[in-house]
C-alpha cells in the first residue's frame, strides 16, 4: 500500500529529527572528518527517503534506521577503500581538544576505526548499550555470536597500540 506525498514527508521529516544523533554517531564513527560526516549524513538521509515507502514494520523503526545507516557507511568505506583520495590539509582542526576525557575518547574513536566494518558497526552498537538481540538484528547474526564477537572485539581493542 502506497503512503501519500504527505505523510511521507512528515513521516520523513519526523524520522530526521528524532534519529538525527544516531545518525550522526554512525557516521562519524566511519569517517575521517567532519566534510565526510556530513556526506554520509546526507547519503544516509536520501536512502531513508526512497526506503520509507517500502518500509513494511517487519522490525522497528530505530532497528531499521540503524541498518541502513550502518550499510549506507559500509557501503561508502568499501566505495572509498577502492579509489585513490589525496587529503585536503587546511592546517587546522577544529575538533582538537587537549584534556585527558578528550584524548582517550579519540584513542577509542581510533581505535575503533582500525577494525573491520562488521566488527566496527558491532562494538558501536554496544556502545550505545543495545542488548545483544537487537544488536543481532541490525547486523543479521544471533545474539550468542554477538556475545562472542564482542569478547573477541574488546580484546582486539584492548591490545591495539
């Protein structure tokens, strides 16, 4: 069944309001930099509009906003991986902070970044403390293996230099 124009829109509009920090969070957990956060935000915005209609509530709304935003930026890393960038250095970084909460918190955001995509995506939705079924959900393995992947993640973590 086809939803109107305008309760897309509301619906849409809905939607990017009361997902925005998520959103937000997945794709600074897969980018480099501000200007990608906001590209993924946006690709990440134009998918959920043409896949609104074809939501069918087979999972909640926040699972399914998860699952895209998480495969929007997979799908950005693998796209990025695969062509040659040169960086645009402007010699200045306005996220830079020097106390001690800040430092450690980019260490983990590094970190973080250092591991596989799947593994990446698990250890952020533990982060956001999801309990391991809707975790499974998002990422399409059962809750047990999250578990597993999760020790085997926090101790690959914990090793990194």
């Amino acid at each position: 069944m086809e939803k109107k124009s305008q309760d897309l829109e509301q619906e849409f509009t809905r939607i990017a309001q009361e997902y925005k920090e998520t959103i937000y969070m997945v794709c600074y957990m897969f980018s480099k930099d501000s200007q990608q956060v906001d590209d993924l935000y946006q690709e990440i915005l134009i998918n959920i509009w043409k896949s609104l209609p074809s939501f069918q509530g087979r999972s909640s709304l926040k699972t399914w906003i998860w699952r895209l935003s998480l495969n929007t930026c997979i799908s950005y890393d693998r796209k990025r991986s695969s062509r040659a960038s040169l960086p645009l250095d402007l010699n200045i970084n306005l996220y830079e902070d020097s106390d001690h909460e800040t430092k450690q918190i980019k260490m983990l955001h590094e970190r973080i970044n250092r591991l596989g995509v799947f593994d990446r995506a698990i250890i952020m939705l533990w982060l956001e403390n999801m309990p391991y079924e809707e975790i499974g959900a998002i990422v399409g393995i059962s809750a047990k293996n999250v578990g597993v992947r999760l020790v085997r993640i926090r101790e690959q973590l914990k090793n990194m230099k």
